[in-house]
C-alpha cells in the first residue's frame, strides 16, 4: 500500500518521498525575546573586538584548566591548530601545577597567568575558552565579551537562573559568539530530528523523555586529591571569588570535588543534565521556556562512605524533573548516579515517534496513522564529540556557520535546570512567565529565584 501525506512545505511529495530528502544538517534554534536585567561587566562600552574573515587566524585564550580545560580544549586544539588556523596566545588557572602544565601544553609564546583579567587584556586574543567552575561562568563570559572576545563556555551556562539572561544581554550587546560546551548539540541526529518536527512529520510533539545513568559506588566526582593542591599552590581565594556568601577556609576537597556542594554546582542537574537538555529541547525545532517544573531528588544509598575522607554530598544521588512547555509539550528526564540502566530515548508525537538511540533517528508511526505515514529510518550519524563542537564554534566567529549550542537555546536550558533545582530544594512546583521572569507555585505565590547565599548552602 501506497501511504501519502503532505505537509505544508513538501508540495505534492508523498511524506516517504519528502522525508526521505537531504536537508541541511545545521539547524537553527527560535530567537528569544530581548531580556532587560542588568549584567556585570565595565560601565564603559564594550570592546569591538577584531574583525574575523573566513580565513583569519583566531587567537585564543583558556581560562581554567583541570581535567576538561586542558584534556578535553587546549591539548587537542593545540594538535589541530593548523587544520583550524588557530593560535593559543594564553593560558590561566589559579593553579601553578595546572598553569604550568598548559603553559608546556599550549606552546611557545603562550603567556601564563593566574588571574583571568590579565587574559581579558591582551588585545590579541579573539575568543576565550571558559571551562572553571561552574560559579565563574558567567563573570567570566560576560566580562570576556564586554572585552570583544567571543566565548566558549563548558556547560552549565551558569550557576543560577539570573546569570544567564545576563549573559544573554551581553550577547545580545555585543554581537559576540557564544557556544556552550554541550557537545550533543553537534551530533547530527538532534538536527534531523528538529527537521522532521519542524515539517510536521510526526505531528504536535507531545512529550521527549531521555536519561543519563550512571553507578558510582564510591561516589560520583570523588576524584583523586593530588599532592600538588595546597594552598602555597592554588589562589583559594581566587577560586572561591567574591559571589560564594559563606566563604571557608582552603579545602583540598572542595577544590577537586566541587560538583558535590550546592555552593559550586547543581549537582546532577548543572553536570549531566545539560547533556540531554540541550539536545533535546534544539530536536523540538523551537526551543522554549518551560511554564511548569518539577523535580525530585533523592540521596539513598549514601556512595560517599565508600570513600574515607570525604564529607557527604549536599546534591542528589538520583533526580528526575518533568517539565511543561507553552507548545504543550512535557519533558521527563531521569539521571543517576547508583543505577545505570536508562530509560529510553524518544521523542513522542500525536502521529509518530522518533527513536533517538544510537546513531540514528528512527521514525515509527502511531497505529491510528500507520495508512498516513511510512516508518523511515536515516542515514548513520557521526557520534557526538567535542573536537566537531569546536569546530563550529571557530566556524562561527569566522561567520560561515551558527553556533550549535547559543544563547537562545543554552538560556531556556539554563531555566528548566534552575527552576528543577528550585522545585528539588523548596519542594514545590515552579511556574515561570518567560515575559516578566517571574516564578511563583501553584498557590500564586512569588518565589525568589535561588541564588548566591539565598539559602543556608547556596
């Protein structure tokens, strides 16, 4: 039996005629509307910063370089360089072993600093990769594009809620490229996905669902404690920076261990979150904010008594959060740390489904459409990696392509993140109004969005 569908855009194709065409792999997210906080940074203008054409060098700097700064940016950047016309011009960390090490890394003529603004003053230097603690993204960016630089940013965009509609301002200020380090953006999949929502190919998008599972039993992000980490070594004050309320002494474990304690990190929500968010919210083909989040987590099995020394975590050991978008779309995500079996990856429409595990997208249509839609399979996708993350982002500041992971997508990201961290902490449901950013629960009354020290651990 012959099956026929056709969708505004296609003409007179039958739908498996139109699905099956090649369209273009990079997909743009909506634009938001313009947001009006006020943001950090100078109270003169922001620098313009260099000019790039398509076949200029970009010179670069990297601010923050522990595991993921220097392994996962500086070092395979530094051995492609040629390939991407790119120069590392500078390197900080406030710690010497670690500025030390990238300094060897990055190459001759690279400088070394301890504080970032020595980076933000070198007028050489075209774009910054931050990849700190999650509590200085945001000065970092916004401070970097207000000095004309363009900005790669590790995920979470920021800490809180509020710091990334300044960082989108800023953006939108400047005219500066901004790329999240969400590297799923740059797996193909995601883009077909948005391709056959937007042309309407398995009919209104009803619910995504996804996880990200993992089994610690010694606790997740309890890394090693190197001997070089102490305080003749690493700036503690520095690192903790002026916006941590309860400031404490230098802790060795705090430093390696951040991602544990509620004063540097969401936990679960700012680390593993984001790499299924992201994704998910670009394969919708129109990113929103959500109107509704909820989330529960809990702290059972207790991992971090399997490691001696090690005080026990502030953040959830197992968290899932449902979200509902003004589309009436609902989005439930599932991520842990003491069991490792996942949900499956889908993307639910009222006609058809796509299947989003593995390297491909798999459509299947629902029973009551199977004599309108063809089921449809596409092509093998490259899997996600970093270095084609990167890649985009050069492509981007050089003008040929769109950042893959921008701000109009990493800021209602950022939302459904903070506003789930909300509904975990204060047991509540959480409506937010994209329009005057307000929140409030289901009685109507307002809540203050979390921030630095708005709670005894924040």
């Amino acid at each position: 039996m012959v099956k026929h569908s056709t969708p505004p855009s296609a003409g007179g194709d039958s739908r498996r005629d139109f699905i099956r065409k090649t369209a273009s792999a990079a997909a743009l997210v909506a634009s938001g509307s313009l947001f009006k906080t006020p943001v950090y940074g100078q109270a003169t203008a922001p620098s313009a910063g260099r000019v790039i054409g398509a076949n200029d060098r970009i010179v670069l700097g990297f601010i923050g370089l522990g595991g993921q700064g220097l392994n996962s940016h500086l070092k395979p950047i530094v051995s492609s360089a040629q390939q991407h016309n790119v120069a590392v011009a500078a390197v900080c960390d406030v710690s010497k072993t670690r500025c030390d090490e990238a300094k060897a890394a990055a190459g001759a003529g690279a400088k070394a600093y301890e504080d970032y603004r020595r980076v933000l003053e070198q007028k050489d230097i075209d774009a910054i990769f931050c990849a700190t603690v999650d509590h200085w993204h945001a000065p970092i960016s916004i401070e970097s594009m207000n000095a004309g630089k363009h900005v790669y940013v590790e995920k979470p965009l920021t800490r809180y809620l509020g710091e990334a509609f300044d960082i989108y301002d800023t953006v939108k200020k400047t005219g500066k490229v901004l790329q999240v380090g969400s590297q799923g953006c740059s797996d193909m999949k995601w883009h077909k996905a948005a391709e056959l929502i937007r042309e309407d190919a398995i009919g209104p998008v009803v619910m995504c669902q996804g996880s990200y599972m993992r089994n610690t039993p010694k606790g997740e992000w309890n890394y090693a404690i190197q001997p070089w980490a102490t305080p003749t070594d690493i700036n503690w004050k520095l690192w903790l920076g002026n916006r941590i309320k309860k400031q404490k002494d230098f802790s060795v474990d705090d430093y390696f261990r951040w991602r544990k304690y509620y004063q540097y990190c969401a936990g679960l929500l700012g680390d593993l979150f984001p790499h299924k968010l992201h994704p998910y919210m670009l394969a919708t083909g129109n990113p929103e904010f959500p109107n509704r989040v909820a989330a529960v987590g809990t702290r059972k099995v207790h991992t971090d008594k399997n490691t001696p020394g090690t005080p026990e975590r502030d953040v959830p050991e197992i968290i899932q959060l449902i979200a509902e978008f003004p589309s009436g779309m609902v989005m439930h995500i599932t991520c842990s740390t003491v069991n490792e079996v996942g949900t499956q990856e889908m993307i639910r429409g009222h006609k058809a489904s796509l299947y989003m595990a593995g390297n491909k997208v798999e459509l299947k249509p629902e029973r009551p459409f199977s004599d309108e839609i063809d089921p449809y399979t596409s092509e093998a996708f490259e899997p996600e990696n970093i270095p084609s993350h990167q890649k985009n982002f050069f492509a981007s500041i050089r003008g040929t392509e769109k950042p893959r992971a921008n701000i109009d997508l990493a800021v209602r990201v950022q939302a459904v993140i903070s506003l789930a961290e909300m509904s975990d902490r204060l047991s509540t449901m959480c409506l937010f109004d994209e329009k005057t950013r307000k929140i409030v629960d289901t009685s109507g009354k307002s809540l203050e969005p979390i921030t630095y020290g708005s709670l005894d651990i924040s």
